[in-house]
C-alpha cells in the first residue's frame, strides 16, 4: 500500500499548489477573461487533487471510498470544460467559438447531474495496490470519449494550428503551453486503466501539478510565458525526487511481496540509500536537461562575476569586448554579437565589434530618435519582438525593419548616467528560444559594468595615443637641447604626467562645481522643492565621489614621479579619526548602519604624521567599510602597541576571499564580487593608501575569515618618527 500512500500526499500536495496558482492568478487581474477562466481551471484541479487525497487515505471504508472517488469525478469532469474554455480565450478564440463554449459547457453538466449515480462509478473494490478502486459505468465512458478527450485533444489541435502560423514571441509561448498540456493531461490519463482492469499503474499522476504551475505561471509574467525559468528552477529536483520515489515504491513493493519479514529493518536502509543516490540523480538530471532541454543551466550572480571580475583586469577595449562576449555566450548561446558605440556629435551608431552578423560594408547606423527616448535613454532593453508590436509606426518603421534584416532579437543600451555610449546587439539563441526575464536582469546589469570599462578602456587609449603624439612633439621641440637636457629622455612616464595634467584640469571646475551645489543646497540661492534638492544631493554627492578620483590619480602621479610632498606635525590621530568619523555618520545612517567608534578613557600620545595624508587614509578605510556592509556594523577603535599607534575598522560586510587579500593594495585591484555591490569603485583608494602609510615607516594591512564574514582593515604608525 506504499503506492497508494505516495499518490494520496501527491494529491494533497497537487491540491494546495493548483489552489495557491489558482488565487495568484485572479488576483492578478480579475476582470481578465484568461485569467477567471484558468483560475476555474485550477480550483477544479484542486478539487480534484483534494478528493484523491481523500480517497486513497482510506484503507477500511468501503462507503466513504465509493463517495470520495464520486466527489473526484465532480472536479475530473470540470478540468477538460474549464481547459478548453481557457485555450480559446488565450488564443483569442472566444467570439467565433460562442456556440461551442455553451453546448460544451451543457454537456458537462449533464454528467455532473449523475455523478453520484452508479451508471458513472459503479462500485469500488480492492485490488493488490489500493484498498479500494472505482470501476467505470456506461456513462463515465461515455464521458471520457465525449468530454476529456473530445476537449482536450480538440484543444491541443487548436493549439497547434496558432504554434503553426505563429512567430517568434507567441511561437515560444505556445511551445510552452503545449508542453504543460501534454505532461498534465498525458500524466492524468495513466489514472484511468485500472477503472477498466487494464494493469498499468497511475504512476504519470505526479506530473499533474504542472500544469496548473506552467498554465498559471504563464499569465501572471509581463512575458505571458516566461516558463524556461521555472522549468530551469525546478526541473533537475522535481525530476530526481520523482525517479528516486519511482525506486524506493519498486524495492518496497517487492520486499513487501517476497521478503515480508524483513520489510520493517530495510525501511531505514532505503533511506539511507535514497539519500546517498539523490545527489547523483540531481547531477545526471541536471546534465540532461542542460543538454536536451535548456539553452544552459546557468547561474545569473556567476556570470555578473566573472564579467565583473574579468573587466577589472583590463582596459584594452578589444580584450572588453572578447571578456564580454565569451562570458554571455557560455551563459544564453546566441548565433549572434555586436558592440556599436555612440557618437553624440554625429548622431551615428558606429559597428566597434561583431561576431554573427551579417551586415556587409555597413559600419554606421543612423540614431531614432523615438526609440532612443522610449528605450535607451531609461535604459531599457529593445526586444525587437515586442518593438514591432507596440511600436511600428512611420518614425520606427525603417529601423526596426534594418534590425529585422540583420536578425537581431534584442538590443541592450550602453549608458553611464545619463549619457549613452552605445549598445549591445544579440542574435537569436542557438536553441530558438526567448529571452527571458532572468536574461534581461543579467543584460542591464552586464551592460552597466560593460559602459563603464569600455568608457575607462577607450579614455585609457585616447591617453596612450596622446602620449605617443605628445612624446614626439617633445622630441622635436628640444632636439638641439638634447645633450643638455638628457633627462629628457624619461618622457616614458608621460602618461603618469598627463594624468596629472588632467586630474589639475578637472580639479578646479568640480570644486567650484561643489561650492555652487552647496550654496544652493543651503539655500542662498532661494528654497527650492524636495524633487530638485534630492536630484542635488546626488549631484553634490557623485562630485564628491569624482573629486575622490581625481585626488587619487593626483596623488599616485606624484607618488611615481616622486613629487608627493609631506608636511610632518606632531598631531593627535584621535582627534582627526572622531572628525571623519561625525563626517561620514550620515553615509551610515542612510544605509541603516551602526557606526560605533571605541573610544579609549585614557588619551593616546600625538604621531608625528602629514595630518591630510592620514585623515585620506583613515577616511577610504571607513568609507569603504560603509559601501560593503548591507546590514550589521562597523566598529573603529585606536590603541597604544608598544611604540606605535594601531588604527582598526572592522565591519560585517562581504568579507574578502584569501585570494584577494595578497593582491588587495595593488593598483587598480578590487576584490572578487566587489562590482556587484559597488560598481564605482577604482581600485586606487587601497594603493595610495599604502603609499602613504609607507611613507610614514608605518604598516598597513586586512584580515578576514572570508566571503560575507567581515573584514578588519588596520594600520599602525610609529610614534616617535625620526624624519
């Protein structure tokens, strides 16, 4: 009677899920004609689950079998009605097929007046697998030939019919439809030829949960049916839960049948064996479906990682452009990818990088200027399928046809801020599918890491090739003074001095920038409304973010060339760490972050230290701590270790891995994951930090257990430095 224990919890389960979907569904939108006909659809699974469950519960009753199994066929008479019902309204069918929804519907309920009858079910009576199980009348044949398969297979072939003449979007939905019709109905059918003593086991039972999961799945996301990802969520456990039960029921039945004495002291062994096989049969499913099912299997914060991590350690564009697309092709397996940068000045799309498309000797692409605003400047994705239904009209109508030409699917703008740099051309998938809701999340997150190293990588050139330009002016120039002036034979650092030169360059303007921000914001200029002061704090505040920047490119131009200069003072690190400590309280607070300071009853010995150069150093230190804790706290504490003052900021942020933290105070290095949660970062604030320390005789390094368990960052400084 393992069997029948299975299916009863396999209905009860398939009744609270149809139910549930079935809640969701209405509730998304209750005047919709698709969605009360599938939430119809799904109560009577329920029904129908529910009177399983109580059904194959009882093991004595005969009686209450016989009206349990009478109360099912209430619910089993329902689903084919409310399934065709619903097919005709997703197909749009409702009008030219009035006639047949109402004869249908009279039909049905013609049986429904004799299902308790016994011209429906006859009897119940055991047999070797169930305590009781009904056998058919006249009239529940009649019902199966005249209403289940009548409707069900009538709809199927409707459903056919549209996936036939249909393209590209609908023709990927109504793929999906098909698959939940034919495993929910397909499954269902395997209950019905123990009704006729045929002897095959309703074992395909367990796949009547999908549909009501798929069919409603499908109409509550924006993409009607998005259905990949929950298949890709939950096809390697439902299938391996499934396989392992179809094998535990087979060992138990014939240890029940032919080794009874032992059957209690196996039950503890086949669980032991259930669980040692389960992590095997996931793996197996899971390469299964990742070859015969799904485009790929792949983790969505994987592939932002690697991308992350990839784009760091560059800023050659043609390495950029090769990292990003290898990275999204191991992940969706498109047939095809194009970069095309921007050019405000020109209005043009120019082709930087291709690899499918087929587009000839044309290389520029005018800018639309409806699709432009409608998509790129929100940063929207373009999914060409849906553009050419919402949006064809004269202004789109030869772009959209250019882009249908060249068989792109979709496009992903480049933006940084509100500036557009350009965009991210796809092809179609390999497998012929769409591209999800899932895929688009992982597209805007890649294009907004991908705009900002393409536009540091593409600065990075304009610098080289100035340098090389700049270089040979030099030469030219002093020539005659060459013997004289040998020194000036090390312009192979220009790129340093022309960072330097730059850096000055955008100094001055975003410091009168700031001011003016800040005089506005304290209003000396006039009240102004909450909208305009949130969009100025942001402003002040990413002005700060650039200044930041350009102080530190300052100051490693003059670490490497040697210019950097230290103004030494006896001075109190208390003092200056509480300061920057009320300075970046707010930063915390908006955050909901605790920021403790440990403040000793006994004050410390002054340093003699460059008070700037430390109140930048301990002000990166706690600012940093800040942008990688999502919750918890961040502790700073001082104290006296022998002749030296040690500082510590200690936070319960992301953690660093034990790889990272060799490499942490190199230039331009982040550590793995950092762009995910802060995509601003340079990589600098850590290496001039450690410039400056150095240069103060002191010590400075990190400490963590790893990943989301925290960092300390410390430093010490001398004392009584000798200068």
């Amino acid at each position: 009677m393992q069997l029948q224990y299975f299916l009863s919890i396999d209905g009860l389960i398939t009744a609270i899920v149809a139910f549930i979907f079935g809640i969701v569904v209405l509730a998304k939108n209750r005047r919709n004609v698709i969605n009360q006909t599938l939430f119809l659809l799904t109560i009577a699974t329920a029904l129908w689950s529910l009177g399983y469950w109580y059904w194959l519960s009882i093991y004595q009753n005969e009686e209450l079998a016989l009206f349990w199994t009478r109360m099912l066929s209430i619910g089993s008479t329902l689903i084919p009605l409310f399934y065709f019902h619903w097919i005709i309204s997703l197909l749009g069918l409702n009008k030219q097929n009035k006639k047949k929804i109402l004869i249908f519907y009279i039909i049905t309920f013609f049986f429904l007046l004799f299902s308790f009858s016994p011209s429906f079910i006859k009897y119940v009576e055991p047999t070797p697998y169930f305590s009781f199980w009904p056998k058919a009348g006249w009239l529940y044949s009649a019902y199966l030939i005249f209403i289940y398969f009548t409707l069900v297979i009538y709809s199927i072939i409707l459903l056919l019919k549209y996936f036939k003449n249909s393209v590209g979007l609908k023709r990927a939905q109504i793929r999906y439809v098909l698959l939940g019709s034919i495993l929910g109905f397909g499954g269902g059918a395997t209950n019905f030829f123990l009704w006729y003593d045929i002897k095959i086991l309703p074992l395909g039972n367990v796949l009547v949960i999908l549909y009501p999961i798929l069919f409603s799945y499908s109409i509550i996301k924006h993409r009607l049916m998005d259905i990949k990802f929950v298949l890709r969520k939950s096809y390697v456990y439902l299938t391996s839960i499934s396989s392992i039960a179809v094998i535990i029921i087979a060992i138990k039945y014939i240890l029940e049948r032919y080794f009874s004495g032992i059957f209690l002291q196996a039950d503890l062994v086949i669980l032991i064996f259930a669980v040692l096989i389960f992590s095997k049969v996931k793996d197996y499913f899971y390469r299964v479906g990742n070859k015969y099912f799904f485009s790929s299997l792949y983790d969505a914060r994987e592939v932002i990682s690697e991308i992350s991590d990839n784009l760091r350690t560059t800023l050659e564009v043609k390495k950029i452009y090769d990292f990003i697309y290898n990275t999204l092709n191991n992940a969706l397996h498109f047939k095809a990818f194009g970069v095309l940068g921007y050019n405000e000045k020109t209005g043009y799309y120019i082709t930087q990088y291709n690899k499918g498309f087929d587009i000839g000797r044309q290389k520029k692409f005018i800018n639309n200027r409806q699709l432009k605003k409608i998509f790129v400047s929100r940063n929207e994705p373009i999914i060409l399928e849906e553009m050419k239904k919402d949006f064809y009209n004269g202004k789109t109508k030869k772009t959209i046809d250019l882009l249908v030409k060249f068989n792109v699917d979709i496009l992903v703008p480049l933006n940084i801020k509100d500036r557009t740099i350009g965009l991210i051309a796809l092809g179609p998938k390999e497998s012929g599918d769409m591209y999800n809701d899932e895929d688009l999340r992982v597209l805007k997150t890649v294009s907004a890491q991908a705009a900002i190293a393409m536009e540091n990588a593409l600065l990075y050139e304009e610098t080289l090739n100035f340098n090389i330009k700049l270089k040979k002016e030099i030469e030219k120039a002093t020539w005659e003074l060459k013997e004289a002036n040998v020194e000036l034979k090390k312009l192979d650092v220009a790129k340093s001095e022309f960072i330097s030169i730059a850096s000055h360059q955008l100094r001055t303007p975003l410091t009168v920038i700031k001011g003016y921000i800040s005089m506005i914001l304290d209003g000396n200029f006039g009240v102004i409304n909450k909208e305009a002061k949130g969009s100025l704090e942001k402003v002040y505040e990413s002005g700060e973010r650039l200044i930041q920047l350009v102080e530190n490119l300052l100051n490693i131009s003059r670490i490497e060339s040697g210019r950097l200069q230290f103004s030494y003072e006896k001075d109190s690190l208390e003092e200056m760490t509480e300061s920057v400590i009320e300075e970046l309280s707010n930063s915390a607070k908006r955050k909901g972050l605790k920021l403790n300071y440990k403040k000793l009853a006994k004050p410390l010995p002054r340093v003699m230290m460059d008070d700037e150069k430390i109140r930048q150093v301990v002000m990166n230190l706690i600012d940093n701590a800040i942008k990688y804790t999502k919750k918890g706290s961040i502790t700073v504490s001082l104290e006296q270790d022998d002749d030296k003052i040690k500082f510590c900021v200690s936070d319960s942020g992301m953690g660093i891995g034990p790889a990272d933290l060799d490499h942490l105070f190199k230039k331009f290095s982040r550590g793995k994951g950092t762009s995910a949660v802060h995509t601003e970062g340079t990589g600098l604030g850590l290496y001039v930090a450690k410039q400056m320390i150095d240069a103060h005789q002191g010590e400075i390094w990190a400490e963590s257990k790893g990943e989301e368990r925290g960092t300390k960052f410390y430093f010490k400084l001398p004392i009584n430095r000798k200068i």
